[in-house]
C-alpha cells in the first residue's frame, strides 16, 4: 500500500536525520541548524486524530504535527486502534510538519461492523474504508513559550474525506461519501498549572466523522461543531485529560451521539508516544451505546 | 505527586488570594524546593554540562567566559523566583544579540535546564514555575 511505503519512507528521513544529529559535531562558527533535528519540546508535538491531524485522540488542535520547531521539519506515523461494544476501527495517518507553520497529513481509517453487520443487513465483518487527507496552517500565537500572556496559538485547516462505500452511504440516508470540512483551532499552554487546553470549531456535516457519510435526510447541511481536550501534566513525558467532540444528527436511520474520552499519553522520547484511553462514543447505528479501549502508537521526528 | 500538588494548591491559593506582599508564596516554596541560591548554583552548574555537551548549541559557548555566565544565570534564576539577590548582568536583547539563536536552540537550552533541575529533584511543579518565567524571554533571544 501506498501509505506503508510512504510511512517506511518517513521512518527513513527520521533514521536519516537522526544519524545526521548524533554525527553533528561542535563547528567553528555560528550556530549549527538542524532541518530534521527535532526541536520542538517534549509532548508538544502531540498525536495525531483519526483524521491524521495533529491534536489528540479524537480532537484537532492548533499545534503543528512532528517534532520540527522554527526553521525545522518535523512528521509522524500514527496506527490506532479502537474497540468498542459491537465495532472497531482500525486507522494509520501520516503526517509532516514545515517550520511550525503547516501541517500536512493523511490517514485510512477501517471500521469494522463484526457481528453487528449481519444484524444490520450488510454481513457479519462489514468494513466502511475511508481516507483522509488534511492540511493546516498556523495563523498566530505560540502555545508553548508566550506563558506572560493568554493569547493562544491558533490555526485553521481542511480535511477532505472520501469513504469507499457510496452505494450503503447512499441507502442509509447520507446525502454524500465524499466532503471538505473546515476548521478553526486554539491551543495554550498554562505551564504554571500545568495545563493544555485546546478548542476547536469545525464546519462539518460527517457522521461518525466521515464513516457514515456526510450530511443526512434529517439534516443535510454543514454545521459548526465543537471538540476539544485538557491535558494535564503529570511531567514532562506523561499527560492525563479529556477530549470532547461534538457530532451532528443526520441520519433518521440512527441517532448518533457526542464522543468523549478520558487519556494517558506517554511520550518517553521525542520519537514515539503512547496513548491509550476510555471513549465512550455513545449511540452508533441501530446497535445502542458504544464504549470502549482507544490504543494509539506514533512515531515523530 | 504530593509536590505537584503542594505546588498547584499554592498556585491556585495565590492567584485566588490578595497578596500584601511582594513575594508570592508560590515563589518563597519554589525558592526553598530550588535548595535556595546553593540549589540555584548546582542547577545552573549541571546546567552547563549538559549545554557543554550538545553539539546543538554547545558552540554557543566555546569562546565564552562560562563561569561569569554561570554567575549571572544563577543571580538571574535566583532574583526570578524572588530570592534574595540581585541580577546585575546585561538584559537579554542585547546580551543575545548578533547570535543568530532559533527556536530549536531556546528549547534545547529548556531541556539541559529540566534535565539538571530532574538531576537535582526540582519537583516538576517548582520547575514550571521558573520556566513559566523564563518563556517568554524567548522574544528578546530568538533572532529567526
């Protein structure tokens, strides 16, 4: 698959980079810049969402993905996995981040029906596929060092999202498999706490973020969606917080609810991550509430 | 854990109360936690090297008189978290100024920082507090 050998790639470039710094030695003149040397602090590179976005688990937020600080670029590879009552979903996402200022990103997302498939007419082990692909760019602010001030760091972005399973969508209700949302996202750090704290608006009309199509018979437009997380820092390696996202309504064949989780994340190097997390995504097709485990693993430079 | 937590019901207490005094009590717990300007020293010390041993920003200091600056940076920790000294060195615009310093460099010299204050069981609560006013002297040192 494309996306494996690109992550194969990128996972290249950081072995690359990382051999380019542990070979850097002291040099006679001015300042020694590093493109690939990770400069950004511990944990504020993030992980990426199921979009491939960087934020946290389920949510967007205004940091650029990867590692790479000012002058620098930084990227990831993400492999999440989620599991809840009756489904689950299986996403990777790639994503490189240019000079603290834009983020570009990509993921596959599989969900899985098991069981409930059959239940739901469509066969036991039904999976909707779907990509994302994604860009940001920030505008202002810096989370991290302005810590004298409350202004945030804030950024605005695209996803566009296309899922493989037109005909279902269609016969569910959705009014279309493929659409662009937009979003606008704030993210500060409160060090003295210590606490991160992200919000984000999206102009969205994805159900179950985009795998149940976008747009539906009950509702067939765009509307503005919040998310957001708070981190707190247990150290300068481990965070605990919540994220919320807010989901439309659309389809009258189902009625679909807000997701929320609760996490920890682990980042003892600036190379991988570790997430994992309760999510409660409430009610999904037909089949009542869902909850369940959130497991994520990232690589970063 | 017990510290942080010490830490962030000073923090909250100090922000909800109407200090008199010029010293929060934040930084008087802080300061103690740091072991005072001895503590101060030996992070600072440790500080250095670490600096002195990343190539990403050790030349920065190769032709520099270390121990002065050193000094300084022990006044300059000391005086931030209200203690009793005095900084005399030279603001940070132009003491920085000419060195070409990007982001990535300020964030290294943060990590030798949390490293050595690790080293000498700074609780990470007490840690932020000195970087919450370190920060954002990022705008006078980083040049691009």
């Amino acid at each position: 698959m494309i996306l494996i050998s690109t992550i194969r790639r990128l996972g290249f470039i950081a072995l690359l980079s990382f051999n380019a710094y542990s070979q850097e030695g002291p040099q006679p003149e001015g300042p020694p810049t590093q493109l690939f040397g990770s400069g950004k602090l511990l944990l504020t590179g993030g992980i990426p969402n199921l979009d491939g976005a960087g934020g946290g688990g389920i949510t967007t937020s205004a940091l650029v993905g990867g590692y790479g600080t000012d002058g620098q670029i930084g990227g990831y590879a993400n492999y999440t996995l989620v599991g809840v009552d009756d489904f689950s979903l299986k996403t990777q996402s790639i994503g490189i981040g240019l000079f603290n200022r834009v983020e570009l990103s990509a993921s596959q997302s599989v969900f899985d029906t098991e069981k409930a498939g059959a239940a739901l007419g469509l066969g036991q082990g039904y999976t909707f596929e779907h990509d994302v692909v994604g860009v940001k760019v920030r505008l202002f602010g810096d989370a991290i060092l302005e810590q004298d001030s409350w202004i945030p760091q804030v950024a605005i972005g695209a996803n566009r999202k296309e899922s493989d399973n037109e005909a279902v969508l269609s016969f569910i209700g959705a009014q279309d498999f493929k659409d662009t949302e937009l979003y606008l996202s704030a993210t500060k750090l409160f060090l003295d706490v210590p606490l991160l704290l992200n919000m984000t608006v999206r102009h969205s009309r994805a159900n179950q973020n985009g795998i149940l199509g976008f747009g539906g018979d009950k509702e067939a437009d765009k509307q503005f969606l919040f998310e957001g997380f708070a981190a707190f820092l247990l150290s300068d390696n481990l965070a605990f917080g919540v994220e919320y996202k807010q989901n439309p309504d659309n389809l009258s064949f189902s009625k679909q609810d807000d997701w929320k989780d609760v996490f920890l994340l682990y980042t003892p190097s600036k190379h991988i991550s570790l997430a994992v997390a309760y999510a409660d995504i409430g009610y999904v097709a037909l089949q009542g509430k869902q909850s369940g485990y959130y497991a994520a693993i990232t690589i970063n430079f | 854990m017990k510290n942080i937590l010490l830490v962030l019901t000073l923090s909250l207490l100090s922000g909800c109360a109407v200090s008199n005094s010029q010293v929060s009590s934040t930084d008087r717990y802080a300061y103690k936690a740091f072991g005072e300007k001895a503590g101060i020293e030996k992070v600072v010390d440790d500080m250095f090297v670490v600096i002195l041993d990343d190539p990403r920003i050790n030349t920065f200091f190769a032709e520099t008189d270390n121990e002065y600056i050193k000094e300084q940076l022990t006044d300059q920790f000391c005086n931030l978290l209200n203690g009793p000294c005095q900084y005399t060195g030279a603001d940070m615009k132009s003491s920085h100024v000419g060195l070409n310093i990007g982001r990535q460099h300020f964030n290294a010299l943060v990590e030798a920082l949390r490293l050595s204050m690790d080293k000498n069981n700074v609780p990470f609560g007490v840690q932020n507090h000195l970087l919450v006013k370190l920060a954002p002297m990022h705008r006078d040192i980083i040049e691009k």
